[in-house]
C-alpha cells in the first residue's frame, strides 16, 4: 500500500497497510535472515514470487521506508537493498513470528536449532542481529 493510505488509525491496521502482505513479509524475511538483497535473490526464494509483484512489493517498502537500495558493490547492473532502522526494526516482531511457527508447524531442522539457539537470550540474539543488519 502506497504511503500514507491507511484504512484506520488502528496501529495493527496501518501497520499491515505497510508490510502485511505475504510477499513483503517474504522479503524483509529474506533480507534479514537469509542474506538476500537483490533482486535476483528474491525471484529465487522457494515460494516463487512473480517478477511484477516483486518490483511493486519492493517499490512499496522503500517508499514506506522500510528498505532503501544502493548500487551494487561487483555490478553496475544490479541493485542491492538494505533494510533500513524502520524495518530492522521489525526484528522482534519476526522472530515472535519464528516462535509462534515452531509451536505449530514442523520447521526445517536447521531452522529449529537456529531459533533453540537464539531462544536461550532472546536480547542478545536480537542485539547482535540488529548490529550485523546495521553494517
């Protein structure tokens, strides 16, 4: 949703007028845990996400200001994005998501150890991965 449209002054509403679609989520996501920043990246994660939808989820973000794109360090041709304080600062938030998931799904075995790890102190994991998404 296009900056400053919103449906209520509901904070869980215009918050998922922001980022509460699947393929948003998706992209934070892969931004944040799975080192992803171009958009190639994207178009290979696992669930498939269409080209035309990818460049207007990604266009989104960044006019919502939750990523922001550079130019690429080895490509002229590629873009890389980042997310930005805003959209770090939806760490937490994703990991209660993790959390809520292992209590009801079967997650992938290294994704499990990962968030047992992580789970132990919870902070710690929080301000060690802010710090790492600053860089």
């Amino acid at each position: 949703m296009s900056v400053g449209k919103k449906r209520s002054d509901c904070p869980i509403s215009c918050s998922l007028d922001i980022w509460g679609d699947k393929w948003s989520l998706l992209i934070i996501r892969d931004i944040m845990f799975n080192k992803k920043g171009t958009y190639g990246d994207f178009l290979k994660s696992d669930e498939g996400i269409a080209t035309n939808i990818l460049a207007s989820r990604l266009q989104s973000l960044e006019e919502n200001g939750l990523i922001e794109k550079s130019d690429h360090p080895d490509s002229k041709a590629k873009v890389l994005y980042r997310l930005t304080q805003k959209g770090i600062d939806l760490l937490p938030v994703f990991f209660e998501i993790y959390i809520w998931a292992e209590k009801y799904f079967d997650i992938p075995k290294e994704i499990k150890a990962a968030l047992k790890e992580a789970k132990k102190d919870k902070e710690s994991f929080i301000r060690s991965k802010v710090k790492e998404l600053r860089k």
